[in-house]
C-alpha cells in the first residue's frame, strides 16, 4: 500500500490585539498636548501685569518666555509621540486586514488537508499518484502559509519597535527641545490659514488627505477646535481631536470641582461635558447588549449658542456604512440633553443593525435649538410660544453643511458610491430640517416626526426639493405639538364694535401630516387614549410627544425601514383631511368648559351647599332651643303647683 504524506494543519494565531490600549495612549496624549498647547498660547499672548516696569517688567516678561519655551518644548515632544502612536494604530488596522486575509488561507488549508486526510484513507492504489500529488501541492501552500505568518509577524514586531524608539526619543527635557527646535517643524499657523481658506467641505477633506502625518497631528493639538468641528474632515479624526478637547474640560472641572471652587458657570459647562460623555458611553456595554459600537464625537462645542453648546454623537462610523441617519432634535433641547438624545440615535442604531443593516446613526445637536432661554418651560402649553422660524432657518444651513461634510468624507464600498442618508427632524427639528431641504439639503429620504409645521414657504413635497417618494412624516392624533401646523390666526378685539388688530399667526407652516401636503405618513401606533386631558398628568401628555423613537415601538421600526431603503416594508397610513390645530381648538374648548365648571364648583356649588348646610344646621339649634324653653316651661309650671298645693291643700287642686 502506497503511503501519502500529508502536510500538518496550521493552528490558529491571534490577532494583534492593541487597538483599545493604543488608542487610550493616543487620547491621553492628544489630551495633554491640547492642555500644554493652551498654556503655550497663553504664555505667548501675556507678557509683564499690566503697571509693570523695569526690572520687574523684565523679570515677569523673562519667566513668561522661558515657561512658554518650555511649554512648547512639552508639545514638541508630544507632538511626535502623538504622530508615533497615530501611524502604528493606522498601521495596526493594515496588520489586522493582513491577519484576516492570511487567517481565511489557513482555514481553506486545514479544510483542504482534511478533505484529503479523509479520501487518502484506504484509497485504492490506482489513486495514488493523484492524491500524492494533491499532497505535495498541499505541503506548498503549508509551507507559504507559514512563511507569510512570520513575514507578517516580523512587520508587527518592526511597527513596535518603531513607535517604541519614538517615544524613547521624546522622554527628556532635552529631547523636548531639540524636537522643538528642529528644522521643518510644522508651521501650524500657516495650517490653520490653508484650511481656513477651503471653500467647501469636499476641498477640506482633498486638503485633509494631502497632509502628513505630521501634519495632521500637529494641527488636531494646536487648533482642535478646527480640526474637531470642521465639515469635510474624515470623522476619525474629527472623533479624535474632540475627545482631546472633552478630555481636557472634563479634568480641568473636576480639578476646579474637588478644590471646592467651581463656579456657577463652570457647573453648567460641566454638565453639558458631562452629558456628552454619557452619550458617548451608550456606545459600551453594559448600556446596551453585544459588543462596543464604533462611537465618534462628530461636534464638540462647549461654549456655542450663549452657553448652549453644540455636540453630535454617531453610533456606527457613517464614513463606511451603508446607510446614515441624521437626528434633528427640537424644542427644549441643549448640550445638556445629549444622554437621552444619543439614546433615541442608539435605539435606531440597534434595531437596523438587528435587520442586518450597516448603519450609522447620528444624533446631531447642531443648531440653537428653542430651549428655556427662548422662554419655554416643562409645560405643554407653554410649547404653543414658539412661532418664529428663525432659529429653524439658521439651523437648517449648518444642518446642510454638516451633511455636505458628511458625503465628502464617504470611503464606504455602497454599490451608489455613497452611504443612503436619512435626516430626521423632530418636534421643531422638523421643521429645521424642511428648511434645509427646502434650501437644498443633499439627503436621500427625510422624516418628519412631531412635527409643528413644515416651514412657512413649504406648502406641499415639492417645495422639499426631496426625491420623489422619500418624505414621510409620523404624528400621533393626540401629540399636541402636530396640532401647531397651518396658520391659526390671532386676532384681538379692540372695541364692541367688532374690529379686530391682526397680531400675526400661530404655527410653523403647513401640517406635513395633512393628506393633501403628499407626503408618505406611517403609522406610529398613537395610544388613542379618550381620557379628558385634566385628569392626565403631564409626564404621560409630553411621552406622546418624544417617544417616537422608543425601542419597541412602530414608529421606531417604521423609521428604521425608511433609514435602510426598505421602502416597502412601511406601514403607511392615510394623511390627514382635516386641519391639525382643529384639535388644537378641540382641546381648548374641553378645556375651558372644564374651567368653568370648576369656576362653577368652587365658586358658586360649593358656597351654596355651605349655606344650605348652615341653614338646616342653625334651623336645628332654633328647634333645639325651642324645645328646651318648652321643657323649662313646663318643668317650672309644675314645680310651682307644687309648692301652691303644698301651702294651700284646701284651695290648689
């Protein structure tokens, strides 16, 4: 019997695992880079005190220099660490695409040997040749196999050592200042101009990718305010240089806040970190089931709308998936509010990805949205004051802009050569987004939920400038907000004889839930509760409101259908053919017949019964009364007969 040699299976390797402790490196770095480029920038903007002179101005001016020399030393050295570890966790990635492509040869191998194992055991001899020959190709690809592991093993080793000897290159104060002094340190100011003097995001990404390494990471430490909030730059590295700017606000506040001296105004800055920080974290278990989410801090502005602030949280990275959707929140909403805002972006998140869809879902705080500054409160009725459109029309460029820069930064592999893009306004979000579709917003579909008019000059879909068939609107009959949309005008009285001052109109524009605006309306499961608005409290009236995008819901799965193009899978339900703010009107004469009822229980009812009851009771004592004068009456007529038949027996009977 003839012998077949056949070739060892190749065992598994593991993947170079280094992203998590590499990239946490890389965010403590760019951190203190940005703290000490601060202080750089400070040293060089602030000579002597003012009222300084002589050879006190001269000192103070020295010790300035020197501590700015110093200072820019630091960020030299941290600079070229910084590039160091950015190049190794891009090379990392490389090695990792490397590991998967050479992990599938060693699979098909092994399934290759073992079918051979199994048809050389006992095979007649007339086979043999044949399977000998399978066998020596087999032994080829083993031996290939093998040598490409250690070839790529030994680049994983170079990467170490090279970032290794970077690093060691830095530790020193002198090393800081040589690195410092160098010839061709980047000009960071002449960086800042050129990307300053780029006209549109798809310019900022060309520019972006043209620089080096270097480069980048010099400039995401001196300026990262730019480089984190600039429109066409790729979203890792906007992600990047935000986190340094979070990292670096957080620990000064907590700082400030363990010496005990935060002030009112750093408090409210702390929340608006703090609250972005936690939107972050939703990406990570234990907040939801399954693995971590490629989350990235898209938008980082502390200090944007008079304290307001500006952030946007993606779950998912929306420069490769397939499908993207942008979440316009509305009314009463700030930085402050990013916790629950990236959880409706995470429930999106999570129910596409359960469809098998490759998602990214953005929830985007990017405009001054009408928040208690404006004069709004916790009440629902108080929501009714906001009809102007200014801050919606603002919003809706940045909005556009920020979709601009999100096409210029697609790298994806989507058969359309870009990833399908939802914009989803909601509440007063809404109508932001009808003006940037109105104006030309670059999106693939629009979702209008909650909406309280769609925007004075939209009359129908085709003054969206959407595609065809691609608006839909959800509203639940009992949303008070939906009640807002077409014009209610508000007209005062100003003599009995009837005239009237026109003070303008109530809404945001037209109802885009009505039948004949043409848009797409699915269904959103409203709870149809008939109970009288007064006996509900306010928690249950405003859910009605925000929970469109609650996990389990039909409106969140209908959303979730339009976001990953699976139009025909919406359940769409008629518009409506009668005015939303009719209800708007419905609800205040229920009301005010409930009001007056009241005014008639508390101030006429209930006094009339207090009267009744103080008659019937005062009638009681007169009875009362009378009876006890008739008791005493009698009781003194009898006693005095006594005493007359006791003095005169023979005269009183």
């Amino acid at each position: 019997m003839t012998t077949i040699q056949v070739p060892a299976p190749i065992a598994e390797w593991p993947e170079p695992d280094v992203r998590h402790s590499a990239s946490a490196v890389a965010t403590d770095l760019r951190a203190a880079a940005i703290a000490t480029s601060d202080v750089t920038s400070w040293m060089s903007a602030h000579g002597a005190p003012a009222g300084w002179t002589g050879n006190a101005a001269d000192a103070a001016g020295h010790a300035m220099t020197s501590l700015g020399n110093r200072a820019d030393a630091a960020v030299a050295a941290l600079e070229k660490a910084l590039t160091a570890v950015e190049v190794y966790l891009d090379q990392m990635t490389t090695r990792r695409t490397e590991h998967d492509r050479l992990d599938g040869d060693r699979a098909d191998y092994n399934r290759d040997r073992a079918s051979l194992w199994s048809r050389a055991d006992g095979a007649p001899a007339d086979e043999a040749d044949e399977l000998q020959h399978e066998a020596a190709a087999l032994t080829r690809r083993h031996d290939r196999i093998v040598a490409d592991r250690e070839a790529w093993l030994e680049r994983v080793r170079a990467d170490e050592d090279r970032v290794i000897a970077v690093l060691a290159s830095v530790d020193t104060r002198g090393e800081g200042r040589d690195a410092r002094d160098a010839p061709g340190r980047v000009d960071v100011d002449g960086l800042r101009r050129q990307l300053a003097s780029q006209g549109d995001p798809q310019s900022v990404n060309d520019w972006w990718l043209s620089l080096s390494a270097a480069q980048r990471a010099a400039l995401s430490i001196a300026f990262p305010e730019l480089v984190g909030n600039t429109n066409g730059i790729p979203t890792g590295d906007r992600d990047e240089a935000n986190r340094g700017m979070l990292d670096r606000d957080e620990d000064y506040l907590r700082q400030r806040q363990a010496d005990g001296t935060l002030t009112d105004e750093e408090q409210a800055w702390l929340a608006r970190v703090t609250a972005t920080r936690d939107a972050l974290a939703l990406g990570e278990p234990p907040a939801h089931a399954g693995a971590p989410i490629d989350t990235n801090l898209l938008l980082y502005l502390p200090h944007a709308f008079d304290g307001d602030g500006a952030a946007a949280v993606s779950y998912g990275d929306p420069d490769t998936a397939d499908d993207t959707a942008v979440i316009v929140p509305g009314l009463t909403n700030d930085m402050t509010k990013m916790e629950s805002q990236g959880q409706d972006a995470l429930n999106l998140f999570l129910d596409a990805q359960s469809k098998g869809e490759d998602i990214a879902a953005i929830a985007w705080m990017g405009y001054d949205a009408p928040s208690a500054s404006e004069g709004i409160t916790d009440e629902p009725t108080d929501i009714a004051g906001v009809t102007g459109e200014g801050l919606a029309e603002n919003g809706g460029h940045l909005l556009s802009d920020f979709v601009d820069g999100l096409r210029a930064t697609y790298t994806g592999d989507s058969p359309t050569g870009q990833s399908h893009l939802t914009v989803i306004g909601h509440s007063y979000g809404s109508t932001t987004a009808a003006h940037a579709a109105a104006d030309g917003l670059d999106e693939d579909s629009l979702v209008l939920i909650g909406s309280p008019g769609a925007g004075g000059g939209v009359h129908d879909v085709s003054g969206l400038n959407a595609p065809a068939g691609e608006v839909y609107v959800g509203s639940r009959e009992n949303d008070f907000v939906t009640w807002l949309g077409g014009e209610i005008s508000i007209d005062v009285p100003v003599n009995l004889g009837g005239d009237t001052v026109h003070l303008g109109n109530l809404g945001l524009g037209d109802d885009p839930s009505q039948e004949a605006f043409g848009a797409d309306r699915f269904d959103v499961s409203s709870d149809g509760t008939d109970t009288p608005w007064h006996l509900q409290d306010g928690e249950a009236i405003l859910d009605r409101h925000t929970s469109y995008l609650d996990s389990g819901t039909a409106s969140l799965d209908n959303i979730t259908n339009v976001v990953i193009d699976r139009d025909d899978q919406v359940d769409l339900v008629p518009g409506r053919d009668t005015p939303a703010h009719d209800r708007l009107y419905d609800f205040a004469q229920s009301e005010a017949a409930h009001q007056a009822q009241q005014v008639v229980d508390d101030y006429v009812v209930e006094p009339l019964e207090d009267v009744r009851d103080t008659v019937v009771d005062g009638a009681g004592r007169v009875v009362d009364g009378a009876g006890q004068v008739v008791d005493g009456v009698r009781s003194g007529a009898e006693d005095l007969g006594r005493r007359f038949s006791d003095a005169w027996p023979d005269h009183w009977p």
